[in-house]
C-alpha cells in the first residue's frame, strides 16, 4: 500500500503493516469460518458435498492471500 511506502509500519516496536494486519485477521476469519461448516456438518445441517465446496472457496481466498 501507499501507507507501507512512506515508511508505515516500520518503526521500532515493530508494528504491522495495515496489509499484514489485514491478512492476518482474514485468515482468523476463514479458520473460524471453516470451524462453523464442519459443526454444521457434523449436526447433520449440511452435507458433504456442500462442505466440500465451501472448504475449496476458503482454500481459494487462503491462497489468494498468500499470494499479496
């Protein structure tokens, strides 16, 4: 980001970058949301296939993230 080329985020405590921040809370979100499908999942509320799908889009937006 424009931000991180001016220099944020380097200062002597280390802080994150808003875009390390950011794809560190995305991928919290993604590994809740991946808890929530399997629960369903498990109580019957959702079959496999669905899962399957699902969990493939989250791998997707994962690796999607890896790649910034």
């Amino acid at each position: 980001t424009a931000w991180e080329r001016l220099g944020g985020g380097t200062g002597p405590r280390g802080e994150e970058t808003p875009s390390t921040v950011y794809r560190r809370l995305r991928r919290e979100m993604l590994a809740a949301g991946r808890e929530v499908f399997v629960r369903l999942r498990d109580e019957g509320r959702l079959d496999d296939e669905v899962l399957n799908r699902v969990m493939h889009e989250l791998d997707f937006e994962e690796a999607t993230l890896e790649r910034d």
